[in-house]
C-alpha cells in the first residue's frame, strides 16, 4: 500500500473531519503537498478495497454471422485461395521433372530454386501486403494477387529459356500468392467466431488436399495436351 492510500485510508475513516487536523500534522509537509496537487489535477486515490469496474472494447459475440449464404460463400472462396496457391506450390516437383527432361544443361540444383522462390516469396510478399491492406481493405488484394497468379501460368505457356522461369513461376507467382492467401486466411474471422476453428480447418484441409491432386491434374495434363497447353488449362 503506498502513502497515498494510507493518507486516503485514515481520512476516510469515522471521525475523521475532526481529527482530520490531527492526522493532517502528522505527515510530512511535502506529502501533503502532492496531496494538494492531485486534488488541483483532478487526481484522486482508489481505495483497493472498492471492486473497479472493467468495461471492454470487444466486438459483441452476437455480431457474427456464424453461418448464412454470405459467410459459407467466403468459406468456399478462401479455400479455394488456398488450394490454388499452395496446390500450385506443392506441385512443383512435377515440374521440375519436366524441366530435367528439356533443359538437361541446367542442375537439379538450380531448378529446384525456382521451387523455393515460389515458397519464400509467398510468405515474405504477405508482411507488405498486410500493411498495404490497412489503406486498401482485403477484397482488391485478393483480387489482384488471384489476377497475377493466374497471369503468371498465362506467361508460363509462352516462355522460352530457363531465366524466364525464375521470373514467372517464382517471383511472379510468389507475389500473387502472398497478396492474396493471407487476407483469404483472415478474413473468415470477420464471420465467424464459434466456428472459427471448423473453418479454419476446412481452409487448411483444402490446401493439404490440394497438394494431392494438384500434382495428379498437372502430370495429367503434360503427358495429353503438352506442357504449355496445360498451363494455359491451368490458369
């Protein structure tokens, strides 16, 4: 208990106003001096005895949707988000495959980079997105993100040489991945709160699935329609 609180205890007790000159002489001159000062502030001592009463800020539990067409919609768009995304990036062993076969000058080593930016990209591109979703709002992130995701399979059909690769299917797609994944993941959040959780997990079981058939669809397509066909199918 600090001096405050004592001073506050002793005058708020019985008969205090007339022992309160008393009471008032036996503390030194500079403590009730600050005592002065917290009156002129408008400051006052709680006694910790008093229950406080705490008010929150938080959005009421009954605001959220938990369910309706609109939030399941959001559900089915954020998943389908994520399979694409991370589908498209767990499958790029089958393409690499691909590249052995028609650029055998070029080392397991540096294809399997393209891989990588395709993973590195998505998650470092989703820290500035999330920023620049604070002036914007969530909707035309995930919309230019999906455009430029789409885009970059688009441009995998036309390109030509090995550093292409690096630029399209790694920079590029991973630049379209990033804006667009994190703002889906989170944007469930705004209608649903018990169920959080069950969409969560739909979200996340989509994009593992996805890394199964993806791969499936891709080696499918190659070996039918040819490799730039199928990226064209693809996107």
């Amino acid at each position: 208990m600090t001096t405050s609180d004592i001073i506050s205890h002793k005058l708020s007790t019985p008969g205090a106003d007339s022992q309160h000159d008393s009471n008032a002489s036996s503390f030194p001159q500079s403590t009730l001096d600050t005592l002065d000062k917290d009156k002129e502030f408008g400051l006052s001592v709680v006694d910790e005895k008093q229950p406080l009463e705490i008010t929150t800020s938080n959005k009421d539990i009954s605001d959220y949707p938990e369910g309706g067409t609109r939030a399941w919609l959001v559900c089915v768009a954020a998943s389908t988000i994520l399979s694409f995304s991370f589908g498209m990036v767990n499958s790029y062993g089958i393409y690499q495959s691909y590249y052995e076969t028609t650029y055998p000058h070029v080392s397991s080593n540096t294809l399997s980079l393209i891989g990588s930016m395709q993973s590195c990209f998505t998650f470092i591109f989703a820290i500035p997105s999330t920023v620049v979703m604070y002036y914007v709002g969530p909707q035309p992130l995930v919309f230019v993100g999906g455009f430029i995701m789409c885009l970059s399979y688009f441009m995998l059909s036309l390109q030509n040489d090995v550093w292409e690769l690096f630029v399209i299917q790694g920079l590029m797609f991973g630049l379209g991945s990033g804006m667009a994944y994190v703002h889906a993941t989170n944007v469930l959040y705004q209608y649903f709160h018990k169920k959080k959780a069950l969409v969560q997990g739909i979200q996340t079981a989509c994009a593992a699935i996805a890394g199964v058939y993806w791969p499936i669809g891709v080696r499918g397509l190659i070996d039918t329609v040819g490799y730039r066909w199928s990226n064209r199918v693809i996107e």
